[in-house]
C-alpha cells in the first residue's frame, strides 16, 4: 500500500527535506521551504514488468521527426523547420510580451490547415480569449477553447476531441486534484508536466506549455521543468517597444542559435523577414559614439547599430551601463583601451545600448564596441561613409578573425554600405567588387584607417 507523509520543498529548487528549514541547502535561499504532503507509492520489481531489451545502436531505424506547418516562418524557424509531432515545447516571457497572442495565432493557422486544435487557459476566461480572437482575425470553427485548471478535467477533454495541438497557458495554474499543494508549487508543476508529456507521447499530441518567469527573467518553478520539455524558448523585449524576438533555449529537433523576429501591432504579432532593415530603419551614420556592427543569429546575418557614451564624472565610483552588451565584455575592451590606447575610463561614466532591443551574443561586436567607445570618449565621428565592423578584440589588443564573415558582406552589399572594417586574414578569403574591405590586424591600425 502507499504510504503518505509530509516533507518541506522548496520552492525555488526543489530540494527536499523532512523538517523545515530557514535555509535551504540546495540553492541557499532563505524562506523557502514549504510543507507538502507526498505520497510514496510501493516499489515495482521492474525486471518482472519490463519486456525491453538493449539494441545496438546500428539495429535502431532512425528517420526524420515529421513536422507541422505552424503558419508562422519566424516560429518555425526558431523550432528548426517547424512543429514536431507529439513534442512538448515551453515558452516563457515577461507579461505582456505577446505569448499569449502568438501561440493564439499558431493555434488557428494550424486549426485551418490540420484539423481540431484545444486552448487551454487558466488565466483567462473564454470571453477575453474570444474578445483577442476577433481582434486577432483567429476564428477558426477547429479552434476549440477551454477555461479549465483540472488536469484530470483536461486529460478527458484531450481524450474525447482527439486534437493535433493543445496549449496549456500557463504551467503554473494546472494543478492535480489528489496532489494537496497550491497550483504552481513544485510539485504540481512536476507533476502537471510529467503527465502533459505522458498525453502528448502517447497519442502523438504536440504541445505548447506557458510558464511565469521571475523577478530575474529566469523561468518559475523547478528546474526540471526546462529537462523534462524538448524545446525551450523565451519572448525578448519591453512592452513599450515595437519589436519582439523569439529565441531558443533548448531544442531537441534542431539547432538552439535561431531567432525570430516579430513586430507587435494591433492585429497582432506581425513577422520580419528583414531584420538588418528593421534595426537601421532609424540610424544616423557618421555619428560620435555610434556604429553598425554585424552579428550572426543563428544561419541569419543582422546588421545593428550599436551606440556609446562616454562621460566625465566627479563621482568615486563611475557608472558602466550596458544594455544588449555583456557588462564582462565590456569590462573587458576598456581594459584593452587603457592598456594599450591609453585611454583614461577610470573617471568617466560609460553607458552602451544596442540599438532595437538585441542582446548581441559571442565577440563578433568587440571592434566595434571599442571604436564606438574610443569616438565617444575623444568625440570624433567617423570619417568613412556607411561604415560597417566586424571582428574579435583579443587582450593584446589584436583583431582576430571571425567566422561566417562572407554572409555579413553580403548582407552588408543587399543594404548599400560600402566600407566594411573587419580582420586581415578575412580579406584575404573574400572578393566582393563595388565595396571597400578594410583589413586591420591591431586595434592602433583600426583608429589610423577609421579616424
């Protein structure tokens, strides 16, 4: 027979105890713990239950995971050519961000093209998801919507109308009935997502699964929840802005380095195709502190304008702001400037923003990070027209090369600009007639060329 007890789990990590504790052990938060009751359920002999034996890895038939068409190339992109059957995939994003507004556009694109499609929701009632509907134009007759928090209720809602895809929104208000925590507690949401998966596997259902986010922007609830999904991904932006950016976490059917690009209007979350034309719609070139840099997103080349400011301060200890740039980064590249260029940051207040709301990833902004620091701090402008850079800062103070430098040229060639400063041995690889291919090998031979 089963046998119940209670425990203390908290809440943040998972970690389990049998009496309280300020402390936890497991993520040294304070205040943490709560009780639950747990039910151990008696221990089945597996070699007696299990008929399954291990195969050599030659003897497995391997094939291509069959996908849905979610009607939204950005969407798909970012899940790596579409929707897998029977997957599970969790989004996250701050409020209001637009989750919900573009999971009920997947919702009734797949509903016209592949059949019934259920919208679960524990947050909203069926009214104001009808209301975003009509708004939104996504008015399906095979989109179905459910205002329900029952997971057992939901499970034979599932059972009975058989759909192709099903949105739970959010995680955190499913809960189990013979489960005595609150909904959103680590253990329903474990529990809750154990048995979302189980449905989806075993009647091939994919699912989209909401979860809250924290006060940092990290996902609620246990981390197994992340392990547990095939794919992760996040809603970047402020709800102030126009522009929104979808990006992977984790992705078991396909690369993690996709982005997609969207703009939030009154009819909806409207895609990008051109996001390098997006983000310079507004640029002002040959500006003091400013400069466009090209990055890779994946396979997708984006041009982006980055802007600096460099200011002096009586305080004693100075402000150093970036927003889109790693603040290590940063760090870093003035500490090369003051090395090697003799460039005094010491008493000056520096702020940097990426212009659109992109939060650059890896080293390909590093020179042009530094020559946007260096036009600020000496407020010089740039001398060259439509000037492009790209290339790797080392702590000597050396450009190195950088990969997939051919896609940025000719992204660079589509939008018209016709200097491009990048690395010596990257011109060495490239002929692209009708552009400029300034080779630099130091960061003196950078500012000699540019300034």
């Amino acid at each position: 027979m089963s046998k119940i007890k209670s425990v203390f789990i908290c809440q943040q990590c998972g970690y389990e105890s049998l009496k309280w504790m300020g402390k936890c052990p497991g993520c040294n938060a304070w205040n943490t713990m709560s009780e639950e009751v747990k039910e151990n359920k008696p221990s089945v002999n597996i070699l007696n239950k299990s008929s399954s034996m291990p195969k050599s890895i030659k003897e497995i038939k391997s094939g291509e995971q069959e996908r849905y068409d979610t009607g939204i190339s950005e969407l798909n992109r970012v899940l790596g050519g579409g929707l897998v059957k029977g997957s599970l995939t969790l989004i996250s994003g701050d409020p209001g961000i637009g989750k919900s507004t573009l999971l009920l556009q997947t919702a009734n694109n797949m509903a016209n093209k592949y059949g019934k499609v259920l919208y679960v929701s524990g947050e909203e009632s069926e009214e104001q998801i009808k209301m975003r509907g009509d708004r939104l134009g996504a008015i399906s007759h095979n989109l179905f919507v459910i205002s329900e928090t029952n997971l057992e209720i939901i499970e034979s809602h599932i059972h009975d109308m058989k759909p192709v895809f099903v949105i739970i929104d959010s995680i955190q208000t499913v809960y189990k009935s013979n489960i005595t925590s609150a909904p959103g507690s680590v253990s329903q949401v474990r529990e809750c997502s154990n048995d979302i998966m189980r449905i989806g596997k075993n009647n091939n259902i994919s699912f989209f699964i909401v979860a809250h986010v924290t006060k940092q922007g990290e996902l609620a609830g246990p981390r197994v929840l992340e392990h547990m999904v095939d794919s992760v991904l996040t809603f970047e932006g402020e709800r102030t802005e126009e522009f929104r950016i979808l990006r992977t976490m984790k992705n078991r059917f396909g690369t993690t380095s996709e982005i997609g690009v969207f703009e939030m209007k009154q009819e909806g979350l409207v895609q990008v195709y051109d996001p390098s034309k997006m983000f310079l719609e507004e640029t002002s070139y040959n500006q003091e502190g400013s400069i466009v840099i090209g990055i890779m997103e994946g396979s997708r080349p984006i041009l982006v304008e980055l802007q600096a400011l460099v200011s002096e301060t009586n305080a004693y200890m100075p402000r150093r702001t970036s927003v889109g740039i790693d603040t290590a980064r940063l760090n870093l590249i003035m500490a090369v400037l003051e090395k090697k260029l003799k460039i005094p940051f010491y008493k000056s207040d520096v702020y940097v923003n990426v212009v659109g709301g992109l939060s650059i990833q890896g080293t390909l902004a590093d020179l042009g990070l530094a020559l946007a620091l260096i036009s600020s701090a000496k407020s010089k402008e740039l001398q060259l027209e439509k000037l492009l850079c790209m290339g790797e800062v080392g702590l000597t103070g050396e450009i190195r090369p950088v990969a997939s430098c051919e896609k940025l040229v000719n992204e660079a060639q589509k939008m018209g600009f016709k200097n491009i400063l990048l690395p010596s041995r990257n011109v060495e690889k490239l002929k692209f007639p009708g552009i400029n291919l300034i080779g630099v090998s130091s960061l003196k031979e950078a500012i000699n060329k540019i300034f």
